[in-house]
C-alpha cells in the first residue's frame, strides 16, 4: 500500500477532475433551481459515501466485540473518522442549497436532524475514542458504533415515512432523473469513494504500523521486579494509547504503568509475564 499510495493519489485525483467536469460541464442545468442544484452532485455523494463508511465502521465493531481483533477495530476508527468528515460536507452543502430553494437555512425536518443526530453519535464515538484512556475503551466505542449504526437506514428512509420538505430520492423512491446528471452523480459517487478509501487505507496502515512498533515497548522505570524500588520519572509515553488508539498496549501516564491490554496475541505477556522477573503492575 506504501508504495502504491503515490499512484493511487494520481489516478484518484485525476478522478476527481473529471467529476467535477461532469458536474459543472457535461451535467445539464436544472430548469427549476438553476446552477445551485449543481450542489446536487457534492451534497447526495458525500452522503452516500458516510453510509458505506458507516457500514464498514459497523460490520468491523460488530467483528471486534466476537474476536476481539486489534485490526478491526483500528479499521472502525478510521472509517468513522473519515466518514464523519464527509457526513460534515453533507452538513454544510445541504443549507447553502436549502437557502436559495427553500428560502431558509435549516429546519427540523425529520431528515436533516436525523441527519444532524447521527453525526452526533459519531463524534461522539470519535471523543470516546480521543479523551478515555480506559482498558474497555474499544469495546464501549464498538456498542456505540453499534448504535450509530441502526440510525444510518433511518436516515435514508426517512423521507419515505414521513411528510418532508426534503426531496424524494433520485433512485427508488419515485424520483426521476436526467441520465446525464445520473452519470455525473455516480461519477462524483466513484471519485468521493475512492478518495475516502484512499485516505481510510492509509490512516489504517499507518496506525496499524504505529501499533505494532509500539507493541513491545515497556519501560522498566515503571515496571519494577519483586522488592524493587521504584522512579518517579516523567515519561515520553503518556499519549501513547491516544497517539496509537490500539486496545493491546502498554499505556504509560502519570508515571503509572497501566496494563491496557485485554488478552491475545499482543505479545507483551512474552516480555513481562510470569517467568520474566516482572510480578505485576505498580502504582507509583
């Protein structure tokens, strides 16, 4: 993936010329809105794209509360933290759209504040995942992930439900569409996937890499063997677990040596478990 990250930036920006050609060029203007509906093609695309990241961050909780794999569940946060970012985009380009069309900037309607609620229960996964520093950190974010989840279909089928004032979807919901805005559409869709999959494959390789250099890295100032004397020292390691987000670790902060590891194959039971000299955890 490293090497083949500069080639796949290219040809993913390349992409994403192209989209915007078909969105502002090819794609013909709207005969009620006029230029403005041209958000059409940033707005439906970055929504499209959260879901799928949602659904990717769902099905890799769900495999991370069974297995308890370190892997899944560095992929669940990056695909929730990528997909929060485009879930914002949606956010922002709705009001600039709504403004001119509607008249106003926001209202209750039940698809923007559902909208609006599940990018709450995202961020909300992303400060849990930020601020704690708990051992059961993973598995509480995954049971909300969880829960943010269910509210991905409601948000799309909301409009199908009940009274809106937002449109009816272009695709199975009784909405037509121009076939050159159709193509321009899944254009910008494919472009925004494949740049949210780029950054995501990266944020993933990187953390995962930053993980395992991080592994088998106890410091023996905090851990100490039986009668032992212990430091009070200011360790470098105290942002370690935000920094690596990775539930199998060693987590040094306020010069107490926590054991944040939950069980598998982490490896660190090898280097300071029985056998070794090193009884167990010390406060200092």
């Amino acid at each position: 993936m490293k090497k083949a990250f500069p080639i796949l930036g290219v040809l993913t920006a390349i992409l994403l010329v192209y989209a915007l050609y078909q969105a502002l060029v090819v794609a013909p203007t709207e005969q009620t809105m006029g230029a403005v509906q041209r958000i059409f093609y940033y707005h439906v695309p970055s929504a499209w794209t959260a879901f799928l990241l949602f659904f990717i961050n769902f099905g890799s909780s769900v495999y991370y509360l069974i297995k308890r794999c370190a892997t899944a569940d560095i992929v669940a946060l990056v695909c929730a933290e990528v997909g929060v970012v485009f879930c914002t985009v949606v956010l922002i380009t709705g009001p600039i759209w709504a403004r001119p069309v509607w008249g106003i900037w926001w209202t209750w309607d039940m698809r923007l504040t559902s909208t609006l609620v599940l990018w709450l229960i995202y961020v909300s996964y992303l400060f849990l995942r930020r601020f704690s520093s708990g051992g059961q950190t993973p598995l509480l974010a995954a049971a909300l992930a969880v829960l943010g989840a269910l509210c991905v279909p409601f948000v799309y089928f909301s409009i199908w439900f009940f009274r809106t004032q937002h449109p009816q979807p272009v695709m199975g919901g009784g909405g037509s569409i121009d076939p050159r805005m159709m193509h321009a559409l899944l254009i910008n869709w494919l472009a925004f996937s494949c740049f949210a999959f780029l950054v995501a494959g990266r944020g993933t390789g990187w953390k995962s890499c930053r993980a395992k250099s991080m592994r088998h890295m106890p410091c023996n100032r905090c851990w100490t063997p039986a009668g032992g004397r212990y430091e009070r020292e200011s360790l470098s390691f105290c942002g370690l677990r935000r920094d690596v987000d990775h539930p199998h670790r060693v987590h040094f902060h306020d010069c107490c040596a926590v054991f944040a590891a939950e069980a598998g194959d982490c490896g660190i039971e090898k280097e300071i478990g029985p056998g070794t000299g090193w009884q167990g955890l010390t406060k200092i």
